[in-house]
C-alpha cells in the first residue's frame, strides 16, 4: 500500500509540473506548483471513484495510445542534433548510485497491479510463460526504459531533468506531448489507486462488521468519502515533496525495493521450507535469495537515506 500510494503521489507532481510547463511557456503565468496540484485536486477525486477494474480498463487503453505518441515525438526531437557519446561522461561517482538504484526499482516494480490484472484476465494461463503478458510487456518497457535514458542523457547531459519532457522545447508539438503525458498518467492515476482499495475497505468492512448493521447504499456512499480521503492524503504528499526526481527516488528505494527484491525471496524460501528438494537444490535457492535480500536491503538503507539527504538539501 506504501508502494502504491507513493505511485499515486508521483503522478500527483508529474501532471501538475508538466501542466505548469505549458501554462507557462504560453501565458508567462506564474504560478506555484502547489497551486496546479490543487487545481488538479478535484478532478483526481472524481476519477478515484472508479470502483472496477475493467471500468478502468477503457482509461488505460487511452493512456497507452497517448504514451506511444507521445514517445514516438520524444524520440523524434532526440535523434535530432545528437552530440557525439564521447561529450558525455561514461561513468558518475559511486554515491549517486543509490539514487539511481531507487529510481530504477521504482521503474520496473510493479506487482501490486500486476496480480490484479492477472485475476481479471479472461485466460490467466497467458499471463506467465516465456512469451506470455507479463515477460512481452515488461521487454517492451525495458527497451523504452532503455532508449530514453540513453538518448535522453545524451542529448541533455547535466540539464536532464526528472522528466525528459520537461527537457522538451516550447513548442507547439512537444507541448502536445507534455499533455498527452499528463492526461496519459493522470488516467493511470485509478490504476495505482484501485491496489490498496481492494485491501482496505474489505479489512475496514471485515473488522467493523458493516454488513450487519449497515445498508449497502451507505457503504457505498462512506467507501467513497474514504476514497476522497486517501486522495487527499497523496496530495499532501505531493505538496509535502514536489520534485520528482527526488519523490521517484524516495519511493523507489523505500517501498519499492522491499516489495520487489526482499519479501519474494523470504516467502520463497518459506514456501519451499518443507518441500521435497535435494540438498543441493535447497543450497542453490538459500544462495540465491540471499544474494537478492542483500541487495535489496542494501538499496533500501542507502537508497533511502541518499534520498532523504536530497530532499532535505532541495527544501529546507
């Protein structure tokens, strides 16, 4: 639920800075980038209020179109005027490297939708495999992942900022591309959302024993004002930290880390406990989870503290 919450606040401040870039660059307009959170407060409450997956998944088809565009135009603007790769440096200093871990884990992590899709699939059996949904889109991702920040550092070097969108010139068509990038990820924003509703209002509901004693009209009005709520909890986080290189990171090495790299390699391993495995193959898997725990509390100790240290030097 932190992991998810931490999305929905990250998508809180990409809206509104690639907003604020386009407000400005045409109207010299300045306004704070807590007011475009603000502005955009209303309208995320209204989208939180979709309660079902596939009412969720016309918004996602769109969010994906406009990605794709939207990526073809970046791409576009890259490959124009590329500097040769020796103006960059090959490498940075090992202490920016925790941020870096952060901010990647962040990228690729992405269990808590990725269950729920896999339950809402008419043939589940296609998700996994070599060539199945998971494996296919997560390929794809990574090449994109890839390209843009090869390209994007190449073309920017220092001045690369948390969005390579925000990198893009003041011009009409890559201003189109910073809006199909916020309505793309403010659509997504219901996606991220609907994660730790499914875990919270049932336990709320469990624990409570609403059933018994409450109609279902008005559990459906105070799931709504608990959805309102949360909402209103990530935008004060988003209030709190509105930059986003430094939130990515931040969620990434925090949350992210433990959910992707620790906790499955403990319940594999507490899975398999009592299983019929030779000697050998119980020396195999200890070996190997413990290499990925490692690594992933590592990332999460430094990762969090690089970050921490980052946002306390921005804001204070």
């Amino acid at each position: 639920m932190l992991t998810q919450f931490g999305f929905c606040c990250i998508y809180f401040v990409f809206v509104s800075t690639n907003i604020k870039h386009v407000v400005y660059n045409y109207t010299k307009a300045e306004i704070s980038i807590h007011g475009y959170l603000s502005i955009l407060l209303p309208f995320v409450i209204l989208l939180s209020m979709a309660r079902s997956l596939r009412h969720l998944a016309l918004a996602s088809t769109i969010a994906n179109v406009l990605q794709i565009l939207g990526l073809c135009i970046i791409f576009f603007n890259l490959f124009q005027h590329l500097p040769p790769t020796s103006s960059r440096p090959l490498t940075e200093s090992l202490s920016k490297f925790p941020l870096y871990f952060g901010t990647t884990i962040y990228a690729f992590e992405g269990i808590g939708v990725v269950l729920p899709l896999e339950n809402e699939m008419q043939t589940p059996q296609d998700f996994g495999g070599c060539n199945g949904v998971l494996n296919t889109g997560m390929i794809i991702v990574c090449c994109f992942y890839v390209a843009v920040g090869f390209f994007g550092y190449l073309k920017f070097g220092k001045d690369v900022k948390g969005s390579v969108t925000l990198n893009l010139p003041a011009e009409p068509a890559y201003e189109l591309v910073r809006i199909m990038f916020a309505i793309a990820v403010f659509l997504s924003y219901a996606i991220q959302f609907y994660v730790p509703l499914q875990f919270i209002w049932p336990f709320i509901r469990k624990k409570r024993r609403l059933d018994d004693w409450m109609s279902m009209k008005t559990q459906r009005i105070w799931e709504y004002v608990l959805r309102a709520l949360l909402v209103l909890v990530t935008y004060c986080l988003a209030v709190a930290i509105p930059r986003l290189d430094l939130f990515i990171s931040l969620v990434g090495a925090m949350a992210s880390s433990s959910l992707a790299l620790v906790f499955p390699c403990l319940l594999e391993v507490i899975v398999f406990w009592d299983d019929d495995m030779t000697s050998s193959q119980w020396i195999r898997l200890f070996i190997k989870n413990t290499c990925i725990v490692t690594i992933g509390i590592l990332g999460f100790a430094t990762g969090t503290y690089a970050s921490m240290n980052a946002i306390i030097d921005a804001f204070f």
